[in-house]
C-alpha cells in the first residue's frame, strides 16, 4: 500500500468540490477517520488534517471508513460520464464504419443530444471529428506498411477516396502516395544551424518549415530527417531559406524576439488543436498538460496532451517546450530535458 503524498492540485480539487477529479483520488480526514471523494459537499477539513490516497482501497487499508454523504466507494457521475465516453471511443476505434450518433447514444443509456455535448466536453471532439481522427490514424498505419491505396482507405472506413484526399495534405502533409513511399516525389530543403543549444536542424517543404529538430551531432539530425522522409529529395537550403534557419536561431539567443514562420504541420485534428494552444502559451510562462486539456475543451485529456507534446516535429515553433506537469517538475522532451531546462530558464529572464 502507498498513500499519495500531500499535493496542492489535488487540496484545490478538494477546495473547488471538483467532481471531474472524482476517481482520481480520495483523501480522508484524520480526525473524523473518513474518507471521501473530492466532489463531497462535506465540511472542508484542515489541510494538516488530511491524507491522499489513489484508490479507495487504500484508504480502508489504512483505516478509513468511506463517508456515508458521497459513498466514495460507489461510481460518481463524473466517473459514470467518463466511462460512457471511453466505451464510444473504444466503439469508435472497433469499428469498420464510423457508428451513428443515435447508436453511440443508445449504448451510453443518454439522448443523442445529451452524449454530444458529453463526448465534446470530455474529448474536446464531437463524436463525427474523432471518428474522423480514428480513421486517419489507421489509413496513416496501412500506408506506413506500404499497403497499397484503395485498401488502406476502405480497410480504415472510407466509402470513397474523394472525402480523405479532400483532408490528406493537412493530416499526412504529402499527398497519400508520397506518404506511403515515404516522400517519393516530395523536394525538402534543409539546413544546419548553431545555438547555445546545439546543433538545430530545419527542414521545409513548399508550404513552409516540417521540422526543427535539436540535438549535439548534425550527422544524427540529418539522419533522423533521411529516416523520415526515405524517398524524397532532399536539397540544401538556398539563400531565402537560409533566413528561417537564421530566424531559428535567433530566436534561442533571443527569445523575446518570437518565432513567425510560416509552417507545414501534419497531424490529426487533437494534436493540430493541442499544438495551436501550445503556440498561445507566452514567452516566458508555462501551463501545465492539464491546463492545455482544460483550453481544449478536453479537461480529462491531460494524458492525450503529454502524447501530442511528444509528437510535435516543430521545436520552438510549436513550444512544447512550456508545458510543464502540475507540480511544475520538468517532463520529458523530445530533445533532452536540459534543453528544456535552458529554453524556460532563458526565456524567463527575458
């Protein structure tokens, strides 16, 4: 048995009655030998008086007997909502076609209306856009296998190929066969540059910079973007863009100066509405992953938001950088940690 040790996100939880938090932990009250979930409407105990615990079950191990106001040992609401949601999405992803509003409804027990709005508020997606979002993630994993076109579209759910190439360019960045043949038929310009940081690799197509990468050996940069993009043509950067890796490295010496690139971003729809939140953090501060799901609309979607930080190709331009975890400690970074630790020390003094 380990109890959780005291944690202000979790005494403000408490404070706030916050019935999104129900699950997540209990605390219990030394003096009255209860514990309770975080929505209960009970007297706010003392904070030297409490005691955290990730499950309930711990917290009878310990001694505690569950409170007869919120019976922390039955499911809340909160956790009833976020249950009905996780059987949609699990649904959605079994499915071969995308299953009707009315029918996802049905199997939640709510109105079609009532599951809308709940899905949205807890995914920051209505049904139809995560259904959508499920179905690039498996076309993106058949061409990665090389499969051939027309199956990979209809194995993923498509009726026709018209509505995914309509969207192609903005999920894949290329069309679906420079995708699948890892860029065949695709120019990208590259260039090196220096910072205080390290060697820091741009890469563009014709619709702007695709990646920015850091790192101590430029060898291994190029590397990473061969890999990448296997087939396609890469060329070295000439004198227009010169000027955005200039820009890249600007900005690190000079942070307060701002980073306006023009960019090509590839993702699905969470991640681009993760990165676009990313890019509204000022220099200087930080938010927290949850902080970042609660801007979404996604406030139970913390984890989903660490796993599109992690995706992000686009240091410094997309600042993942300034996402941070709750207690404020540094989470990991694509590209070190340390890295992290000099952009936010930097970018704060300026």
């Amino acid at each position: 048995m380990s109890k959780a040790p005291f944690d202000r996100s979790r005494w403000q939880a408490v404070v706030s009655n916050d019935p999104d938090a129900d699950g997540d932990f209990f605390y219990a009250v030394k003096t009255t030998g209860v514990y309770c979930r975080p929505s209960c409407a009970s007297r706010r105990p003392r904070p030297e008086n409490m005691v955290f615990f990730d499950t309930g079950a711990q917290a009878e191990l310990a001694g505690y007997r569950a409170c007869k106001r919120c019976a922390p040992g039955r499911a809340s609401p909160a956790e009833r909502d976020r249950a009905r949601v996780a059987r949609a999405c699990r649904m959605i992803g079994m499915s071969e076609k995308p299953p009707r509003l009315a029918d996802l409804a049905s199997r939640a027990g709510v109105s079609p209306y009532h599951f809308h709005r709940l899905f949205k508020r807890m995914t920051g997606l209505t049904p139809h856009q995560y259904a959508s979002a499920e179905r690039d993630n498996k076309v993106r994993a058949r061409l990665a296998e090389g499969g051939r076109m027309t199956d990979a579209l209809f194995d993923a759910g498509f009726n026709s190929s018209g509505h995914f190439y309509a969207g192609a360019r903005d999920t894949l960045g290329m069309t679906p066969k420079s995708f699948r043949d890892r860029g065949a038929g695709c120019s990208i310009r590259f260039a090196i540059g220096e910072a205080r940081l390290g060697a820091i690799l741009v890469a563009g197509t014709e619709r702007g910079i695709c990646a920015i990468s850091l790192g101590d050996d430029p060898k291994r940069l190029v590397g990473e973007l061969q890999d990448r993009f296997a087939n396609a043509e890469l060329l070295g950067g000439d004198r227009v863009f010169e000027r955005y890796v200039a820009r890249v490295v600007g900005f690190v010496q000079a942070p307060g100066t701002g980073l306006d690139l023009p960019l090509d971003i590839r993702g699905t729809v969470f991640q681009q509405r993760v990165w676009q939140a990313l890019r509204q953090i000022p220099c200087g501060e930080t938010a927290t992953y949850a902080d970042i799901a609660a801007r979404i609309g996604s406030p139970k979607a913390a984890r989903a938001v660490a796993g599109a930080c992690a995706a992000n190709t686009l240091a410094l331009a997309i600042p993942c950088h300034r996402v941070v975890r709750t207690d404020g400690d540094l989470s990991g970074y694509r590209w070190g940690v340390e890295r992290k630790r000099t952009l936010l020390r930097n970018e704060k003094k300026r």
